[in-house]
C-alpha cells in the first residue's frame, strides 16, 4: 500500500519487494542472507525494466542498502546504549 501511495518509484519498490521476499523466506524457515535479497530485488526489478539502471535513484537506493547491510556490523560493536532496549536492535 505504501508503495502505491508513494507512486511506485524504485526505492519503495525495492523496499516492498525485499520485505516480501524476506518474509517469505522466514515464513518457511529458510536463511535469510540479506545480500542475497538485495541482488534478487535488483534482479526482479531489473527483469521488469532494464532502463532502471540508468536511474539515479535506483543506483543510489541500491548503494546505500548495500553499504547498510555491509558495514552495520562494524558499527554495532562500537555503540553502547543507555538503554537496553536499544541494545536489541
């Protein structure tokens, strides 16, 4: 729904079709390799329109997922929370 609202551009579709595909793959117990969902996104929205490639949005949405999924580890070990509910995420 939210994508509707948003007009569909590449950064909600890509956002939609991750969520889906990563629930999906909870939803039968498979692993959940985050880059794996990334490239399969890139792909399926690729497959429905080669131009996206050229679209700096697509590019920069896709950049800046790949750059969260790669270096949150690095930068989780470095925060310390006040709160340990913060902590969990």
């Amino acid at each position: 729904m939210y994508t509707l609202i948003c007009g569909f551009s590449s950064a909600t579709v890509r956002a939609s079709i991750m969520l889906t595909i990563y629930l999906g793959a909870k939803t039968i117990a498979k692993n959940q390799n985050s880059l794996n969902i990334l490239a399969l996104s890139a792909f399926i929205q690729l497959y429905h329109n080669p131009f996206l490639i050229f679209e700096i949005g697509f590019q920069l949405s896709y950049l800046a997922v790949w750059g969260l999924i790669l270096y949150y580890p690095l930068f989780k070990k470095y925060t310390l929370f006040k709160y340990k509910l913060l902590q969990v995420l």
